[in-house]
C-alpha cells in the first residue's frame, strides 16, 4: 500500500507529461519535469511544500516583471502612459486588469482557506493548457473566479 501512494504521484506526473507532449506545451512539460527530477531525486519532501507555498508568489513576480520590460527598455514611457487613457479601449483594458487583480486576491483566500479545491483548478488549468492552449495562469484566476462565484451563491442561499 505505502508503495502504491509512493508511485501514484510519479504515475499521475508521467500521464501528465504524455498530455504536455500531445499538446506541445512545453510550459507543462518543464513544469512536469522539474517536479519529476525533485520527487525521483527524493528532493520533495522539503521543496514541495516550499514551492507550494511561494511558487504562487515567484510566479506573479516574474509575470510583473514581463509586464514592466517594456517600460524599462524605454518602448513605453510617460507619453504613452498618456496617450493610452484616450481611447476607450485603454479604459478597458484597465478596468480589465483591476478587475483580474481582485479576482486573484479572492483565489489567494481561496486557495489558502480551501485547499481541497486546488485539484479541480488544476485539472482544469491543465485540461485547458493541454487541450485549448491556454496559459498556467488559470489556478489563481480560475480560484479567484470561484471564489466570486461561492460568494454570490452564498448571498444568495
């Protein structure tokens, strides 16, 4: 039994592995493989749970860093900045992204609060990342989203 709940993990990151490889995603496939290389290595004990609980953070970090090259390598600066608000399409696009913001807050609580529901975002994130092309973006988004949603039929009921 103990070996069994010790291979199930490797077996579940492997099927997924196959579906990144169908997809050609490589962003899932280095994902998978990072994982796989901790948990053979028997680095997982110690690295999980510490990449479970600041991976969320580096992730957005890096993705805010993507998000401001342009401003540091002087392709966006101040006279776009004003120009942007002009069009209705720029007052879209931020009502948009403060929208996106406050939903992944309410996924951080989520996620924090409700860990169980982890394995439906992920398997959703996946199915999307796999099958639609979609970007691993989707947990955070996709609890903030459902924590919305819990909290409106909660209102409601």
């Amino acid at each position: 039994m103990v070996k069994r709940l010790q291979s199930e993990p490797i077996l579940f990151l492997l099927l997924l592995l196959v579906i990144g490889l169908i997809a050609k995603n490589s962003s899932l496939m280095v994902a998978i493989g990072v994982l796989l290389v901790l948990k053979v290595g028997g680095l997982d004990a110690k690295s999980f749970s510490f990449l479970q609980s600041r991976g969320i953070n580096w992730g957005v970090t890096v993705i805010t860093i993507a998000v401001l090259v342009p401003i540091a390598s002087g392709e966006i600066g101040f006279k776009d900045l004003s120009g942007a608000f002009k069009t209705p399409f720029a007052w879209i696009a931020l009502i948009s992204g403060m929208l996106v913001a406050m939903l992944a807050k309410g996924g951080v609580k989520l996620l924090a609060d409700d860990p169980q529901i982890t394995t439906a975002l992920v398997l959703g994130t996946i199915l999307s990342v796999s099958i639609f092309k979609g970007v691993a973006v989707g947990p955070l988004i996709g609890a903030g989203i459902a924590y919305t949603a819990m909290r409106i039929f909660s209102f409601f009921s």
